[in-house]
C-alpha cells in the first residue's frame, strides 16, 4: 500500500501557520532586543555619570564642554569626554590625548555609542583614512549649547560663553567651572547628559566627535546654535536651499535622514531617551516632557519643575 504524501493544500496551510507564528514572535523578540539595548545605554549613562562625579572629586568641579590650555596641552583642546576618560577606563586614551590629540581620537570607545545606533561603532573618515570616533551621548550645557540664552549674554554670532548646564563653557572663553554646590536647582532636578545620535561619514559631515573643538557632543534643550540649518543639509552650517530647521530645537523624535534632527536630543529608542542627571542617575523621559526639559537643564534656576 502506497504512503500518501502531503497535498498542496496542506503544505500551504503548513506553510501559512509558520509564517503567522513567525510574524507574531518577530516583534515580541524584537522588544526583547531594544529592551536589552536600552539598559545597555542606560548603564553607559551612568559610568558617564559617576566619571563626572569622578572628575569632580579630583578637580573640584565638573568638567567644562571644551578645555583649552587647562588640562589639554597648549594649542590644543579637549571635550569633556576626553576630560573624564580615565574615569571610564580608557587611561591610555587619555595619556595619548595629552601627547597627541589626532593620534588619540582614532580610537573607537564603545561605551560613548549606544547599542541601539543602526550604525554602531561607523568612523569619521578624510582621505581615506579614520579621522575619528563619535558619541550617542551630549553633555546638556543648558538652553543653548553654547550659551545664547544665558541671562546677562548677548545674541551674538555663535561662541563659547558661559550656559546654564553643569557642563557649559570654553576655559578660553568666559568659561564657568560649576561645582556641584553650585547646582542649587539640586543635582537629581539637573539634566547633565542625553541622547544625540551622532552621524559619522566625512568629516565635513560628522556630528558629535568624541573630541573635537566646536563640534563635541553638546546640546542645549531649548538649541539655538544649529549644527544643521536645513532639513537636507549634509554639513555643518550648510544653507542648501532646503526645508530650513526651526530657529529653536527641542527634546523630540528625529532619525538620520531629516537633518534638522541633529540641533536636539533624541533617541533611537521608541518614544524618547536616556538621560543622566546631575546625581548620577539615568531616567528614561519621553518626548511629550519636551518642555519640562527646559527648567530642568538650568543649575540654579530656581525653577519648580517635576521630574516625569
């Protein structure tokens, strides 16, 4: 007697259950994953934030956006993650950033990049060779990421003066050095880092180098001084004749085509992003507490702002 194999139809019908069961554990396993990633960049948050705190024990004070000539070597400068890497356990990066910052700034530091970035570990490349590595994470220097709407400050052409952040300011430029007794607003009521993805490619192009004179990873929540100024800019300052960027950029959603994305804080992660405060705390906050950011990204406001 002959064994009777599968119809079409039952195979189809097999086939159509596996697709279906396919379909509905893709995204639970997809969850999990960004699950995962967001603790993942929660923790890299918070050896950011202890590293400060870390920084801030040694000095007494926190770290400034940009040194120039105090911790850097003259004619040089460095960013406030390459003021804080022996406290993240890159020392030799950072003995190496004293004797050459081009040598230095080659090397990738995973823990500055969060996992859910699409692009990972990407670098900044000129001539063909790496110029640099970025950062997911940007100091919040205040309202304006280089102190535009500090109080008493002028509207002027964009430059370094002193931001209402904790870490804010040039040491060549009107520079303040915040100690943490300085945070009268209360550091766990301060933002001190979050969430800019950065954007690698040339270096005309990139955005948030881990070190870089004008262009580290620093956001201000209420952002004037636009790294991008239209919607299809593909450099720095750029006026390409396309859809310009609001004059003012909030905590929102963005992505890696609307270029105006990169004059704000945002995530890849769904509905808002990673935060660390001023106490060394990471609180995940969504897009619709934009506003709330305002009071909270001043040290000594004297704002009453809840914490979402």
């Amino acid at each position: 007697m002959r064994r009777r194999g599968f119809t079409l139809i039952e195979l189809l019908v097999v086939i159509a259950i596996i697709a279906i069961l396919v379909g509905l554990l893709l995204p639970a396993v997809q969850k999990v994953r960004e699950a995962a990633q967001r603790l993942s960049c929660q923790n890299n948050l918070k050896q950011l934030g202890l590293a400060c705190h870390s920084f801030h024990d040694a000095h007494q004070r926190f770290p400034v956006a940009v040194d120039r000539g105090g911790l850097s070597p003259a004619g040089s400068w460095m960013g406030w993650i390459g003021q804080i890497l022996p406290y993240i356990e890159q020392g030799a990066v950072y003995e190496q950033l004293l004797v050459s910052q081009n040598n230095a700034r080659v090397y990738p530091i995973p823990s500055v990049v969060c996992p859910s970035h699409p692009k990972g570990l990407d670098p900044v490349m000129n001539g063909g060779a790496v110029y640099s590595y970025c950062s997911d994470y940007s100091a919040i220097t205040g309202l304006d990421r280089w102190g535009k709407g500090y109080a008493g400050n002028p509207a002027a052409p964009v430059g370094a003066y002193p931001a209402e952040g904790i870490i804010s300011g040039r040491t060549d430029l009107r520079v303040i050095y915040v100690t943490a007794a300085a945070v009268t607003d209360g550091l766990s009521n301060t933002l001190l880092i979050g969430e800019l993805p950065h954007v690698a490619g040339t270096t005309t192009s990139a955005v948030s180098y881990w070190d870089s004179l004008n262009n580290d990873a620093i956001i201000g929540v209420a952002n004037t001084s636009l790294i991008r100024n239209t919607e299809t800019a593909q450099a720095r300052f750029q006026n390409d004749g396309g859809p310009p960027c609001p004059t003012v950029a909030y905590f929102g959603p963005g992505d890696l085509v609307n270029q105006c994305s990169f004059n704000h804080l945002w995530s890849f992660h769904p509905g808002g992003a990673n935060f660390a405060f001023g106490d060394g705390s990471v609180r995940f906050l969504l897009y619709s507490a934009s506003q709330i950011l305002v009071p909270l990204a001043t040290r000594a406001g004297g704002e009453v702002a809840t914490v979402p």
